[in-house]
C-alpha cells in the first residue's frame, strides 16, 4: 500500500515540483494539496493521508501552529516540515510541536523521499547536524538524562516512552498494547520521575528525542 500523502505549501510551483518528485517513487502517492490553512485542514479531513509535507511559511498563518492543530486533531498522522529556515533554530521547536522531521527546502531534491520513508514507518528524520545540537541540549539541559535511558526504565516503561516518543497519546498506546488508559498514565508518572521531567509535554519531547537519537 501506498504512503498517502499531503502537500501543504504556498508557492504553486513549489509544491509541483515536489509532486513530480513524489510521482517518481513507487511506494508514495500526493492525495492533496493546500495553500494555507483553512485549505490544509478541509484536505487532510477529506483525505485523511499518513504523512503531510509542511511548510512553516503559509503566507499570513503560522505553520507551526497549524502543526500543533494537526496533533492534536488528528493523532498518529506524521508531519514533515519543509523550509527555508534554519533548521538548527526551528528544527526543536517543530519536534516539541509533533513534528517527525525537517527538511530544509534547498534539499528537498536529494532529501524528501529519503525523509517520507522513515516518517511514514514512524522514524524521526533530522539532519546529523541537528542530532548533535539535540544530543548536547539534551546532556547540557535541565534533566538528567542520557541518550541510553534503557537502564532507567522497566521493560514496560521503556515500550511506553517509546510510543510517546512515535507521537502517540495516553489512549493509543493502551490500545497498542492492552491495558487501561489509567494504567498507561501511571507509568507515565513513574517515567517522569525516573527521567527528572516536570511535566509530560517535557518527558513527550524527551521521549521524540531519544528515539530519534537511538
């Protein structure tokens, strides 16, 4: 089956440039475009693709915030950013927000299908340089934690914080794995203090970052 995809970009020419990429791939199909926002959430809805392909610039809106509303409208759909931006500045924030990669535009050509494959098969895709200012943020920030987390967690701790680290909610991971949804936030809660996280949006962004550093 085909990874059904969304391309959600301003610039026309961008986005068939892009859809010529895509066509060339066996494994991938472009199932919509939009331009801004209002367009993004009617073709997703009616869609309902695996992956979107985002630009942060849409004109007058904010990509990202049409990021965070695409989480949480619509769980385990995977969001790779296309941009002109500096990836070392916005590649965090778009994975504190959802986001499964970040390609910067003046790659997409060498990068994208590289990217959508490991997005759709629930990987993280960034670039190496981003791993290290990720990694360093990590050993130099406010936890305590270390890339290798395995030796801090049960073996069901770590199943969960490896779900939350693919994106999924308190919900999903019970039902991926069978048990209550109360059961799952009290691991939660065990994992935040074995891990020195506040809250469990720092332990979700942990968890993103650890998986893709694994």
């Amino acid at each position: 089956m085909k990874t059904r995809i969304v391309l959600v970009d301003d610039h026309p020419i961008f986005r068939k440039g892009l859809a010529s990429l895509i066509a060339k791939s066996p494994r991938d199909i472009v199932v919509g475009e939009a331009s801004d926002r209002s367009e993004a959430i009617q073709v997703i809805e009616e869609t309902h693709p695996d992956v979107v392909l985002l630009d942060l610039s849409l004109g007058g809106d904010n990509g990202l915030e049409l990021l965070k509303d695409l989480m949480t409208k619509h769980t385990g759909l995977r969001v790779l950013i296309l941009s002109m931006h500096d990836e070392r500045v916005y590649a965090e924030r778009s994975l504190a927000a959802g986001a499964f990669g970040y390609v910067q535009k003046d790659e997409v050509s060498q990068r994208v299908l590289e990217a959508v494959s490991a997005v759709s098969n629930g990987r993280k895709w960034f670039s190496d340089d981003v791993k290290e200012l990720m990694l360093q943020n990590m050993l130099g920030g406010g936890t305590t934690v270390t890339p290798d987390v395995a030796s801090k967690l049960t073996d069901r701790e770590l199943e969960v914080f490896t779900w939350m680290g693919r994106g999924l909610g308190s919900r999903m991971i019970a039902e991926k794995i069978g048990l209550s949804i109360k059961t799952i936030d009290t691991h939660k809660e065990h994992i935040k203090q074995k891990l020195g996280c506040a809250t469990t949006q720092e332990l979700r962004i942990l968890a993103n970052e650890w998986l893709m550093l694994k």
